[in-house]
C-alpha cells in the first residue's frame, strides 16, 4: 500500500467508530471485528481475510495514541487541501512542512516536492519501502509418522488409522493466541512475519521475525494454554491409505495431509515411513516376490509338474524339467509385487531337492537297486580332477 493510500483510507469507518471515539471503543470495535473476520473462523473465505487485514492495518493506528495523532493530522491537512500532486509519480506530492510540523521547515511557505512514504514512514515503521501492515498465510507444519504392516498389506495395499499429534489452532483462544482473542500487528516486522537482513553486494535476505516468531501478530495478554503462540498441541486419528507395493522403510509424502495452515494458509504435509513385517513363505526382491519350493528326487531327476502357492491368489503350476539341479530359480511371471503402473513383478520360484530322513522298507530297496546301478558314476570325479589341475 502506498503512503498515499493511507492518507486516503478511513481508519475509523474500517473500525465503525467515531473519530473522538476514546481508546476503550476502539479496542472494543476491533476485538468484535476480529472475531467475526478471523481466518480460522472463515476458513477458505478470502473476502474475509482481506476484511481481518483492513481491521488490523486500522488497529495498529488507531490503538496506538501516538499513531493515531500522526494520522489525523494528516488526514486533517489533506481534507484541507494542503497536500496538492506534484509532477512526480509514485505517490510524491508537493507540501509545506510549516503546516504540518508548525514552522519547523526551512524556507517558509516555499513548497517542498518530497515522498510521503519519507515523511510518515515512521509511522508504519517502514520507511519509503512501502510494506504492508498485512499479516501474511502462513503454511502448517509438515508431520512424519510411521506405521507397521503385515507383508500382505504391503504389498496389495491397505487404509490403516494413524494417530498424530500436531500443532492446531488453540481452542482456547481461537487460534490468536491472545486472551481477549485481539492481537496486534507485530511492529517489528510489521505483520509479515519475517525482517530483512543484509547480505552483502545489494541483496538481501528474510528471516523469521524475532519477535513474533514469524506469526506477524503479537498478544498483549497471551494465551494461558498457548502462552501466545495461537497453537496448541492436539492429537487425531485419520485413515491413511497406503500404496500397494510399499516396501520396508519407505517414505510416503500425503500432501496436504499435515497440520492446518494459519490465516488461510495451506496445510502442511504427512510423511509416513513404512515398516513392513515377514512372511513365513514369501520374501521379496524389489518387485519380485520369492519362494522355496521342496521337490523329491524322482521329481528333479525325472521331471514333472509342481505345484506353487501365490500370496493371496490360487496356485500356479509350473513344468519342472527333467534333471533339475537343486537351487534352480524358475519364474512366475505377474504372481509379484504391485508396481507404480500398477502392474506386477513376477514370483521368483528356488527348487530345493528334499532329502526324506526316514526311509519304508520298499523306498530303501528302491533305492539301494539305484545304487547299484549307477555305481560305476562318481559325480565328484571331475572336481578332484580339477583341484589337481589347478
């Protein structure tokens, strides 16, 4: 707002007060105002947060003695035709700063072309600069959780409940984080929240206001529950859906999904990281899932079809070639995990040749024939004949 907009603007309209209304009226309109204007209170509504702007921008001059004499001599001086545009653009007029000041320029009744924002800067505590008094949205805080599921609800996905404690708007004090619900617009900053620091070289940069702690607003009778600060901590439950295909220790962003935003500003984010339990039968590698099945030796040697269990589907029938050697991988394909295009990885299926530790008296006489019949087979024959080549 330029400082020929504040000449311009009725405070006392804003605030529906009289111009000899005493201190208690004025603290009395504003405190109503806020309330019924507040951002928390009308939430998404922006033609009321640029209501709560003006009701605060007319406060922070009209509750302030000092301020509000400045104002309305100017105003005075204005509405009597004392200030007359000058050639100048930018809101620079031409004045006497005898009128105003009663004499205390040099060079009498001789018009002087200056900006206003130079004259009455101190009365925004801003300068020329020309920053608002306008408290800005302030966006909430992120909050990280995590939660524990079962490998099967890793992988098909799953909405669980998830508590969270997080900073919201104080109950008590309606998110002001004053007692009357009536804050004032930080000085320092001048409702921004944040002050500018040198840095050398012509720039600048922005930190949160010391004083306000980056809120733009500051409570001359702080909360009991919030000591000032306008939040509280509370706790809710909310049903979180997972992705399916998450994996052990992942880090899923819900956006939007974290603590509530100040003065209309948007909500932070939810980050959840994932721990994923084990499965009895399956394990995982990336978007495979893995599985080891036992096979007889007559199945290996001779070949046959087995039959392996999927995780939550029927079972699948895979042809197992005559002579499988033990810890032979096949492939199920689409029996895996989801992926982010929704499609799946495949089962990754591990043979392993079972050895029985009891023997009938048919199956050792079968076997002892085998025996006999492969005597004369060493399988290791080629292993000593390679350890001594090598």
């Amino acid at each position: 707002m330029s400082t020929k907009d504040f000449i311009e603007k009725d405070y006392y309209k804003v605030l529906g007060v009289p111009k000899d209304a005493t201190e208690a009226e004025i603290k009395k309109a504003y405190r109503k105002l806020a309330r019924e204007f507040h951002p928390d209170a009308n939430k998404g509504n922006a033609r009321a947060e640029e209501r709560f702007k003006e009701i605060s921008e007319a406060n922070d001059v009209l509750g302030d003695p000092k301020k509000r004499k400045e104002y309305d001599e100017a105003r005075a001086l204005f509405g009597n035709g004392g200030f007359r545009p000058g050639p100048g653009a930018g809101g620079s007029f031409n004045f006497d700063l005898g009128d105003l000041f009663g004499g205390g320029a040099q060079g009498g009744s001789g018009g002087f072309g200056g900006g206003l924002g130079d004259v009455f800067g101190g009365l925004f505590n801003r300068g020329g600069a020309g920053a608002g008094t306008r408290t800005q949205p302030r966006r909430g805080q992120d909050i990280e959780s995590e939660v524990t599921l079962s490998f099967t609800e890793a992988i098909e996905g799953a909405t669980v409940p998830l508590r969270m404690s997080s900073q919201q708007p104080c109950k008590a004090c309606s998110g002001t984080g004053d007692k009357n619900g009536t804050p004032r617009v930080c000085p320092t900053c001048v409702g921004t929240g944040q002050v500018a620091r040198g840095s050398g070289g012509g720039f600048s940069l922005t930190d949160p206001c010391p004083d306000c702690k980056g809120r733009g607003l500051i409570a001359e009778n702080p909360c009991d529950v919030c000591t000032g600060s306008g939040r509280a901590k509370s706790s809710r439950t909310m049903q979180v859906r997972i992705p399916a295909g998450v994996a052990d220790g992942q880090r899923i962003r819900l956006r939007g999904k974290g603590a509530p935003g100040e003065r209309g500003g948007p909500a932070g984010d939810l980050y959840v990281v994932v721990h994923v339990g084990e499965h009895p039968v399956f394990g995982r590698k990336g978007d495979n899932l893995t599985v080891t099945v036992p096979v007889t030796y007559p199945e290996a040697a001779l070949g046959g079809e087995v039959r392996v269990p999927t995780l939550g589907g029927p079972p699948v029938t895979l042809k197992l070639p005559p002579g499988t050697p033990n810890g032979r991988t096949m492939r199920a394909r689409g029996k895996g995990a989801v992926r982010k295009d929704g499609s799946r990885g495949d089962l990754l299926v591990t043979v392993e040749v079972s050895v029985p530790k009891d023997l009938s008296g048919k199956a050792r006489d079968a076997l002892e024939a085998y025996r006999e019949a492969t005597a004369g087979e060493d399988p290791r024959a080629k292993l000593f004949e390679a350890a001594k080549g090598a």
